[in-house]
C-alpha cells in the first residue's frame, strides 16, 4: 500500500488484541479482505511476561478460536477445567460442577494472556487476505454514505465497507460516533499472577467468595494455577507494592496449603474493575465488539468469552451478507447483528454484577441466602446441568463457528 494509493478492503478493524485480532483471522479465513490497525508491535503485543492474566476460554469459544487456526498453537499452555468448587468464604457449603455429569469434555480451558496474543497474530500471518498494520495510528476515521475511509497517522489511507471498533473500553471509535456509554465503578482491582505449585491441581478450578470479593485458581497447563484476587483498589495497590516474599506469602495465606508450596511466575499486575456498556453497538458503517460494547466485573470469567460470542456473530452476518452480494457495512447487516447480541450481553452483565453485589459484602442475612443458595443449586441437578452448559457456552442462540460449523 502506498501513500497515495489507498488500500481497499471490506471489513476495517481498529485494535489488534485477542478480540479484534481472532475477528480478523475467522474472516480472512473465509475470504474477507480485512485490515487490522494496531498502535504496539506485534513483538510487544506476544511478550510473554508482559501479561500476567490467565484466560477463561468456554467449550464453544475454543472452537472459534480453533477456526481461526490458532488453537492449535496454544493448546499446550491450556489447562483443562475439569471442574469447578464454589464456596462462599469459610462457609462448609458448596456448589460443585463435574464436567463428567454432563459429557466426556472439559467444560473450559484456562489460557495464559499472552500465548492467545502471540497465536492469533502469527494466524495472521499465514492469511493472505489479512493485512496487520502495526505499529501504526489511525488519524481519522470518516464514515460516509458508502463507505469509510481512514487514514493513519502515517499517511497510509484504507477504504472500506465497514469499521469495527476492538480498540478497548476507552474506544476512540466509539466515541467519535457519539455512542454514550453506561459505567459503574466498583471501586475494586483485580490482583492476577501466575503461580507454580507443588502438587497437582486435577484441573480443579476454585472461585471463593470473600467479603472483599472473589478469589479465583484457575488450572494452567502443568503444575501451575492463574489467580484473580479483588480487592479494594487501595488494598490491591499496597498488596502489590509488597517485595517477592511477602507477596508470595500473602497469596500463600489466602490459597491454603491444598497445593502444596508456591513460588511466583512473572510479575504481578492490578487492574481496576468497572462495569460498563454501550448504548448501541452498532452506529452508520461501526460495528462495536469486545471491551468497546462491553465490560463486567471478572466474577464469572465470562469477559472475553462474550467477545468471543460478539466475534462470531459479527463474522456470520458479515460472511453471509457479502456472499449474497450485499453491502457488508449496510444497516440491515448490523441491526441483525445488534439484535443477536445485545440481549446476551445485557443478561451477562446483569447476572455479573447481581453476583457481585451479593458476594462482595458482609452481611449476615445475605451471606446465609447466598450460602443456602449454593448449597441448593449443587443438589438440583437438572438447574446444575443448565448453569455447567451455561459456562460452557452451549446456552443461546449459537454462531455457527460457536457449534464448530464453517462460516
């Protein structure tokens, strides 16, 4: 591409993270000319230890990252999970999923960060009708009646048939199309790291319920766990200020001796938790997915999994919009699209932070409804079988690339 000739493609994409990156390769994949913009090297993006966040990925959402060729290059750092204990602080009642009660595969995977980064863009790669443009900036962005047209910071111009924001919740594409966007602070960070272990997880993932809020071991490839632990955003400041060793020892507190002694893997990160969403996810020729329409509260580990959901569906109505000949970026294209999504999301939302406003606290009278409530869902097993398929991804109206059809 040259400055002065434009490259022309049908689907723009700004933001080149798992989301907008996994997009690009189930679209390239079927045809689709698309272009990615993205500010940070690709070397940078795939660093390892430049991400400390261990990835829930469903039953279904593997699937779509195994169509965009990916899978395949991570599947060794994934830990199965196996199952899943939920308690609520040092209550003796529990809910406890068995993925055998329901089938023969795991209901999940956990994925360090950083592994999913470095094999979708090196699926990019091998796609001829995808181009990564990184690093590089948009500059602007005008949305006309037929098309749209960006030019980078660089000089470089693309035109396509439509944009799609993946650039993250503070989305300057969603802002420049005057999308309003509902927040709430939960006025919490999430604490995540790495940790090696001496004996064996089982594929066991634990999500406990504290006054302060949920402290989760996910199972990783090997003897290794990822751990998501919130607290109030000054207590997570000061926990991770703490050296190597009082950390670990601090994190040995809260995980027990289950697993034996722990050491750390990597550095240690805190990320300030909100929820928010989009008033639409769509606009004239912009369509939103991932953390530009949506962010929850990690309580259920849902949150790229619904990027992932918004991938493909957004790649189905776009595929099939272009093999009937029409306009991939026309508004009946993206309505169907906004519609298929947009009560998903909200439920998600919705169920993430109700479970945050009942667990976070230390309220007597609601700590013994939610512990009741535990201890009953593991006992009804048809409402336990729904809530594991639910985890899974198999609840819904499902994308083709979700039930591992071609697009």
């Amino acid at each position: 591409m040259s400055m002065s000739s434009p490259l022309r493609v049908d689907v723009l994409i700004n933001g080149g993270g798992p989301v907008g990156a996994l997009l690009a390769a189930v679209l390239g994949r079927a045809g689709v000319r698309v272009a990615v913009i993205e500010a940070a090297p690709p070397e940078v993006l795939a660093r390892p230890g430049s991400d400390a966040r261990a990835i829930a990925i469903a039953y279904t959402a593997r699937k779509v990252i195994a169509a965009a060729g990916a899978w395949d290059g991570m599947k060794d750092e994934a830990g199965e999970i196996l199952e899943i204990r939920v308690t609520d602080d040092a209550s003796p009642l529990f809910l406890h999923y068995d993925h055998q009660e329901i089938g023969a595969d795991p209901l999940g995977w956990i994925v360090p960060n950083p592994a999913i980064r470095r094999e979708l863009l090196a699926a990019l790669g091998r796609i001829p009708d995808v181009t990564l443009l990184a690093p590089a900036r948009l500059k602007r962005l005008e949305r006309l009646p037929h098309r749209v047209e960006a030019e980078l910071e660089d000089g470089r111009v693309v035109h396509a048939a439509l944009a799609v924001a993946a650039d993250g919740r503070g989305s300057m594409l969603r802002q420049q199309a005057g999308i309003k966007v509902t927040r709430r602070d939960y006025h919490e960070s999430g604490i995540v790291c790495i940790m090696a272990h001496e004996r064996p997880h089982h594929g066991i993932a634990h999500e406990r319920f504290l006054p302060a809020g949920p402290f989760a071991i996910l199972p990783l490839a090997g003897n290794r766990s990822g751990i998501v632990w919130t607290e109030a955003n000054h207590v997570a400041a000061a926990i991770c200020d703490q050296g190597d060793d009082a950390f670990r020892a601090e994190l040995a507190a809260k995980v027990g001796d289950f697993l034996g002694e722990i050491r750390l893997e990597g550095k240690r990160f805190h990320h300030p938790l909100t929820l928010q969403f989009a008033d639409a996810m769509i606009g004239h020729r912009l369509a939103l997915i991932g953390d530009a329409a949506h962010g929850m509260h990690p309580i259920a580990g849902q949150g790229m999994n619904m990027g992932i959901r918004d991938v493909a569906a957004l790649a189905e109505v776009i595929v099939d919009s272009l093999r009937l000949g029409l306009d991939a970026g026309g508004p009946d294209v993206l309505e169907r699209y906004q519609r298929w999504r947009r009560f998903d999301t909200m439920l998600m939302l919705g169920v993430t932070d109700g479970l945050d406003r009942l667990f976070s606290n230390d309220v007597e009278l609601l700590k013994h409804v939610r512990r009741i409530g535990l201890a009953a869902v593991h006992q009804l097993d048809h409402t336990k079988r729904f809530f594991m398929r639910h985890a899974m991804g198999l609840v819904g109206d499902l994308p083709r690339l979700m039930k591992g059809e071609a697009l």
